[in-house]
C-alpha cells in the first residue's frame, strides 16, 4: 500500500495552548499504579516495541479483513496474550476562553439572513453523519481552540466562494478533557521508564488521528472503536476530548464535547459570516461580511451588523474589533 502520512500528535510540552500543569495530581492508588507502572517498564523490550510500530505502519487498511484495534493492541503487547499498560493525560480549558467552529452555509442562505441560534450548535440528531469520534447520529460538538481562521480548514471550508458562519464560544465553567496526544512525563519513573510512556502515548495518539482522506467512512468507524476502548470518558468528571488537528496541526487544537455539557459550559460570543477567497500556502484569506452575538431577532433569526471595515487593514483587525 502506498505509504501514509504521519499525523501530527499534541505536546503540550512544545505547543502551548494549555500549558504543561505545574502539579499533576496523582491518582487514586497512587503507590499501586508506581509499583505496576515499574514492573511493566522494567520488563519492557523498547526495541522490539518500535519493529512492531514499523510493522504496524506497513499495514493495509483497505483490506476488508483489517482491525485497527486489534492492530493497535498487538502493538501495545508485549507477548501475544498479555496485557499492555496505558499512559493517560487530562487537561482542563479554563473560564474565558473562545472556542470556534466553522459551518459551510449557503449563499441564499447568507444572503436571505436564514440563519437561527439552533444553527450555531451541533446539527439536529437525524442530519448527524460519522465522525472520528461519532457514529451517525450521534451528536458531538466539534471545536478547535487556536487560530479562528484554522477552524475554517478543519470543517473543509477550502474553496474560492465557500460560504461560512463562524461561530466563537465563550468558555464560562471549565472544560475537562482526555487529551488524545502525548501525556505528561510522570516524575515517578525514571528517564528511560518517561520516554516509554511518551512512545507509547504517541503511538496511541497518532492511530487515533490518522488521516482519512475524504471522510473515509471506514477509518471513522476504526478510529470510534479505538476511541471508545482506549479513551472512554470518566463519567460525571470528562466531558470531551483534546487532540491535534489532523488536517491543520498541533497549532489548532480540536475540542469535541459532548453536548448537554457543551450547553451548560459554553456561551455564544460571536458570530462572523463570511467568504472563502484562498488559501496560499498557510495563509488564508477571507472575506467577514458582517458579525452578529448569536441572539434571535426578528422572526427567530440572527440579525448580523457591518464590520467597519474602513479602519481595518487585516483579518486580525476583525478579531481585535470583537474580542
């Protein structure tokens, strides 16, 4: 098979956004997760795991036969029906951030102002198609958090004359989330046990964000298993998942909550509506054609305001006027 692109995987540790904890708590059992933790590292072959990598990477995924999950997990053991340990990060997107997420809107629609708040939220239930991390169906409200105009590359609004929504979210109670990306180094191990883990973490980050080229319906359905198996949410404390995106990089970072706590900790800030002129390189150039705070006006409809666009002389000046 033809050889496939490596994703880019999140390392708070080298892309920012939320910053490497000073503390990180310790888990419950502590002194038993250290004693396993050791034992397992201690007896880990690190040569042999990396040939399982580049064996794993050599697969084809268009076979009809192929399992991503038990690929990955053939990777993560050690012996052919051992156990595997999994090293895990949270993180927590505090109060007063702004969330985006870009939605492709018709022209007529721009145009005739047909535009409602139940737009700016994830779609009804029965219009929901597969996703990385949803089945059909199944809502999740994807965002990104970092550059805005990244947003627009994520939700596949690429092409001269695409027309958008952008809708900014005002984080008002903290979001915590599973980071699907390399996880914290854990003071507890030495350095050799440390860059184990970090392997390990990135393996699983970069099979959980591997491209799928056009929406393949296929890796969605690989990716929702993993994702369920591997990185299922705590209840009553997780409400999403952070990772990189796959299409722009680490420097825009998606964030997919699950609704109900989407609602409750998020707040409509902004609204932009606007034009896709081109993408050149890594510079996107767009056309803003007017903002609106997300509230229904007349008939249940947003009513959207015009950018003094004279006093402007970049995109920036957009953002800079609204935040």
């Amino acid at each position: 098979m033809d050889e496939r692109p490596k994703p880019l995987v999140w390392n708070p540790q080298q892309n920012g956004l939320i910053p490497p904890p000073d503390r990180i708590e310790p888990p419950a059992e502590a002194a038993e997760v250290k004693r396993l933790k050791r034992q397992h590292y201690r007896n880990f072959d690190e040569e042999k795991f990396d040939q399982r990598i580049a064996d794993f990477e050599k697969l084809d995924f268009d076979d009809p036969e192929f399992d991503l999950l038990n690929a990955v997990e053939n990777v993560l053991r050690q012996t052919p029906n051992g156990g595997y340990l999994l090293p895990m990060s949270w993180d927590e997107i505090p109060p007063g951030n702004i969330l985006w997420r870009a939605r492709s809107i018709s022209r007529e629609d721009l145009n005739n102002g047909d535009i409602t708040p139940s737009d700016l939220w994830e779609a009804p239930q029965q219009y929901i198609g597969p996703g990385r991390l949803n089945a059909a169906n199944e809502p999740v409200l994807y965002t990104c958090w970092g550059r805005p105009l990244g947003t627009l590359l994520e939700a596949r609004i690429n092409q001269p004359r695409d027309t958008f929504i952008l809708v900014g979210y005002k984080v008002w109670k903290s979001i915590p989330v599973r980071r699907i990306g390399v996880t914290n180094p854990d003071a507890d191990l030495c350095k050799d046990h440390q860059r184990v883990e970090e392997k390990v973490s990135r393996f699983l980050a970069e099979s959980l964000s591997i491209l799928a080229f056009d929406d393949d319906s296929r890796i969605y359905s690989f990716t929702r298993q993993l994702l369920h198996t591997i990185y299922g949410l705590e209840p009553g404390w997780e409400v999403g998942w952070a990772y990189a995106s796959t299409l722009v990089g680490p420097d825009v970072l998606n964030v997919a909550i699950e609704p109900e706590a989407a609602h409750a900790r998020l707040e409509i800030a902004h609204v932009i509506k606007g034009e896709f002129v081109e993408l050149r390189g890594d510079v996107i150039s767009c056309a803003f054609e007017g903002y609106s705070d997300g509230r229904a006006a007349r008939k249940g409809r947003l009513v959207f305001k015009e950018f003094p666009t004279d006093q402007f002389s970049s995109l920036q000046d957009y953002f800079d006027f609204l935040l």
